[in-house]
C-alpha cells in the first residue's frame, strides 16, 4: 500500500472551475479572561491567546491548548 501525501494543485488561469482560497482560521474573536464551553471539556476560561492558539484553562484544573479555528470552542 502506498502512502498519498497532500499537494496544492495548480490552477489554471482558463479553468472553467475556479477555486478561491480559504482564509487562514484566526483567533481575533477570542480574549483573556473570556469563559468558553467545550464539547469535550465543559467549562472553562481563557487564559492565553496567541497567533495561532487558544490557552484554556478548565474546571476540572486541565489546562489544554487549542489551534485556531478549532470547532466545539464556544465563547459565552
């Protein structure tokens, strides 16, 4: 069995199906100090937002991180 890697197609210009770009998952929405609530996790605070990740702190005392644009993270 071979092994399929992912690679970014080329497009070209007199394509009849023109693909647009997916904008890049931001954690802009989010804020310190914010309460969330997981599918997986229940309840929780946020406790650091970086570029890329969501620092989370839960109520049972986990502390997780998540990438951006992670769904089941809902700000309250």
């Amino acid at each position: 069995m071979t092994q399929s890697r992912t690679v970014a197609r080329r497009v070209l210009p007199t394509s009849p199906f023109q693909r647009t770009e997916t904008p890049t998952p931001t954690t802009a929405g989010y804020r310190v100090g914010a309460r969330i609530t997981h599918d997986r996790y229940g309840l929780g605070r946020i406790v650091a937002v970086d570029e890329g990740f969501i620092f989370v702190k839960f109520s049972d005392g986990a502390a997780r991180q998540f990438p951006a644009g992670v769904r089941g993270l809902i700000q309250l």
